[in-house]
C-alpha cells in the first residue's frame, strides 16, 4: 500500500515535469527553476525496497517513546538516512513536520503542502478547530498559486495568537544567495502575505538581473538567489495609527502596548533565529544569507542575532529601524536622561552582539520616518557607529535605471511610479545578491539631534 501511494506521488510529480517542460518557451528560466524543484521532490520518491520496515529510531518516535532531534543540524543529519517511506510515516505521526527547522526545503515545501490543502479544506467545512482561519490559508495558497517555484516552507494556525507563514521565492537549499524577511506592526498573514511575497518576488528578479549582467568570466554571474518573506511570529496590531480614533479603540489597547514593549520582537526572535539555523543546516553548499528586518522586525531580527549560536547570517539590513534592543556600555543605569542622551547621539551601543562581521550591518532610514530615530528599543541604527548608511532618496543606479526615493515608514521595498524598485529596494537587492558595492551608500547628513527630533515629530503628521 505504503509502495503504490508513493508510486502515485511520483507520477504526479512526473506529470508536473512534462507540463513544465510543454510550457518552457518565453518562460525558460522560471521553468527551468520549477523543473529543479520538482526534480528533487521526485528524487524523494525512488522505489521504496519491498519488505523494508521501519527502524528501531523512527518506530520509538512514532510510539512516543523518543522525539525528533530539536537541533536543526542534528535533525538534518537524522532526516538524511531515512527512507521515503519513514519520511511519510513521521508526517503521518506530526502533520507539523515541516515547520521544523533543520528539514530541506523540499519537504518542508511536500508536507506544508499537504496541510495546507487539509486545514483549507477542513477551513471551509467549518471544523472549528480552523474556521477562523479561513482567510489566512487562502492568502497562503493565493501566494502560491501559479508560482512552481514558490516554496511553502512554514505554515502554523495553531501555536500562536496568529497564523505563522513563511514563502520563499526560490530553493533556499540550492540558492547561493538566500534572504529572509521580517515584516513590521501591522503586518499579518491574511492581509500582508500576498503582498511581501510579491516584494520577494521584485527582490530576487532584481538580484538575479544584476547579477546576470556581471561580466563574462566573473564566478558570481550564474549564482541563483532566493528570497524569504517570513511571518513567523506574532507582531502588534494596532490599525491604522494615522487615524486619531485608533487609539480611542478597547480592541486596539492590546497592540498599541505590545507595540511599546519588545516582548512580542523576542519570542519571535527565538523562532527566526533557529529558522536562520535551520537554512543552514539543510543548505546544499556555501551559502550567502542576508537577514532584512523591517520596522518592529528589524528589532525582531536583532533580537535574533543576539540568539546563542552562530545563525549563518552574513550580512543585516535593517530599515525604518525603532532600534535592535543592543546592550550598551552607558554611564548612566541604562535607563538616564544622560543614557537616553548617548543613545540619541549614537554612543554606547555594542553592536558585537549581533555576530557579523565589521561592514556587514547596513541601514536606511527615510525622510520623514517616524518610527525610526525614537529610539524606542536602544539606540536607532542610524544612530550607530558600524552601521553602512545607505541612500533612500531618487537616483540613477547603474543599471541606468531612474529610481523613486522613499519617504516615510512604508515605502522602503515598494515599487516606484516607474515600475521599478525604489532606490532603498535596489540597495536591498544589492546587499541580498552579494554585491554591497553595488548598493548606494548615503550622503553626509550629520544633522544635530534636535532637528532630528524635530523632522520625525513633523513625520507624524504628515
């Protein structure tokens, strides 16, 4: 029985691959990366030997009797010498599977899969058990849909306050140049996923076409990359906090005090950083990985790099930054007007905790961003010695391209009125594809604190 279903999961994938293949024409290189995917998808599926059993490691576990090793390492070396049949028999024992950090893309991708078509299904029919989430899982499979080399690779209605997805735009596992983005307040999965996988999408087609014209000879010209949005934890939810009678709101008290507080940002840094372990551990090679972080996710993924451990992270970019929550060496307690004061002028923040290299930490902070520069949660990136500046405003990038500058606390990695990124997506990109002398950096805008003050107090209302 365990032989023909595999049998008839391999033919579905084959059936995949030569639809792919009829479609190839004008789109050759989309096609060519969904043809990998399903490839290694079928590669999990050789036949099965007749008689096999269960081992004593896995059948213990399906027993309850052990449980999955938690180190990602260790889970991907476990994985590795099971057999396709043990694979299906463990996501029978935990339809969970494929959230866990360690696991390749590709099953992580099969089994989210399988569950989201379960929990949708199940969704509709009105189990109550997820209802409610009805709305979240249909983002979920909008964001898939028609796109074979998106990858579903984490997917959870149940563990938190909200639903926790991530989709990576490419096979993290065979990219060399990987991102993961955390989002900001506001952001969730019904609402936001649709539209930061999209902005994944943007990113990565602008990486690769910068890379692809690399000259000839250059070993970074058919390097692959792949692009994460990731929801992965609970964040604020406030509404709408231009509109004056949000905060008049009982329903938006919750978010406007988890907004203030760096609660939420850590115990969904706890999970990013072993999602950054996690790619690691299953990537196939070197791997380049960039953590973006944008708003109260740039505090998240600080937060995420101070994690024990080394995460596999190059380089940083955070922008529309309220702070990273980074010890500092104040004269004060920590919590003076005199600390407050250092923090403001850029002082006393260690940024040896975050474990990147000197040069590998960038920011932007746009005109009139309110939220940056407060330094809510420590000192502001722009405000740390360390820190690459990099430009927000319109320039021409060397592609030839005119770009839109971005103002205020959204526009960060949205398209222009051209239809390209806007200049802090171009630096984005640039730092994701491993090209940072390609990014543009800031001019000098040593402005004196008060008038620093002063602008993000005018960005408030505009």
């Amino acid at each position: 029985m365990a032989q023909q279903i595999l049998d008839g999961q391999a033919a579905g994938f084959q059936s995949r691959i030569k639809n792919l293949l009829t479609q190839f024409g004008d789109a050759e290189t989309k096609g060519t990366q969904a043809i990998t995917v399903d490839l290694e998808n079928l590669g999990l599926y050789e036949k099965t030997p007749e008689g096999k059993g269960t081992s004593t490691q896995v059948q213990a576990i399906l027993d309850g009797k052990a449980q999955l090793p938690t180190d990602p390492k260790q889970l991907h070396a476990f994985w590795a010498g099971l057999t396709p049949q043990e694979k299906d028999e463990l996501w029978e024992h935990d339809q969970y599977l494929g959230n866990r950090d360690g696991l390749p893309a590709v099953d992580r991708e099969r089994f989210n899969r399988l569950k989201l078509d379960d929990e949708l299904a199940r969704a509709k029919a009105g189990d109550p058990a997820v209802a409610s989430k009805e709305k979240d899982l249909t983002a979920v499979q909008s964001a898939l849909k028609d796109h074979p080399d998106r990858m579903l690779m984490l997917l959870d209605t149940q563990s938190g306050k909200m639903t926790h997805a991530a989709v990576s735009v490419g096979n993290p596992d065979t990219a060399q140049n990987v991102s993961v983005t955390a989002p900001g307040l506001n952001t969730n999965v019904h609402d936001s996923l649709g539209g930061m996988v999209g902005e994944a999408q943007n990113l990565r087609d602008t990486a690769t076409t910068e890379l692809r014209n690399l000259p000839n000879g250059d070993p970074r010209k058919f390097q692959n990359v792949a692009t994460i949005a990731w929801i992965g934890g609970d964040l604020p939810q406030t509404g709408k906090l231009d509109q004056f009678d949000t905060y008049l709101k009982p329903e938006t008290y919750p978010g406007l005090v988890n907004v203030a507080t760096d609660d939420m940002a850590k115990n969904g840094a706890q999970k990013l950083s072993s999602f950054y372990d996690g790619l690691g551990a299953s990537h196939d090679g070197g791997m380049h990985l960039t953590a973006l972080g944008h708003s109260y996710g740039s505090l998240m993924t600080g937060l995420a790099l101070q994690e024990p451990g080394s995460h596999a992270v190059n380089d940083m970019v955070v922008y529309g930054s309220p702070g990273l929550d980074l010890p500092t060496s104040g004269i004060g307690n920590g919590n003076s007007l005199l600390d407050t004061v250092t923090n403001s002028l850029g002082g006393g923040a260690d940024t040896s905790k975050l474990h990147l290299s000197p040069g590998h930490m960038y920011e932007m902070t746009a005109h009139n961003d309110a939220v940056a520069n407060l330094n809510a949660f420590g000192s502001s990136p722009e405000n740390i010695p360390g820190f690459t500046h990099l430009e927000t405003g319109p320039t021409t990038t060397d592609d030839g391209v005119q770009r839109d500058g971005a103002t205020g606390h959204s526009q960060y990695p949205r398209l222009g009125d051209n239809g390209q990124l806007r200049t802090p997506g171009w630096n984005l990109a640039m730092v994701v594809a491993g090209l940072p002398d390609h990014a543009i950096q800031a001019s000098p805008h040593h402005q004196d604190t008060m008038s620093r003050v002063m602008n993000n107090i005018e960005g408030l209302f505009e």
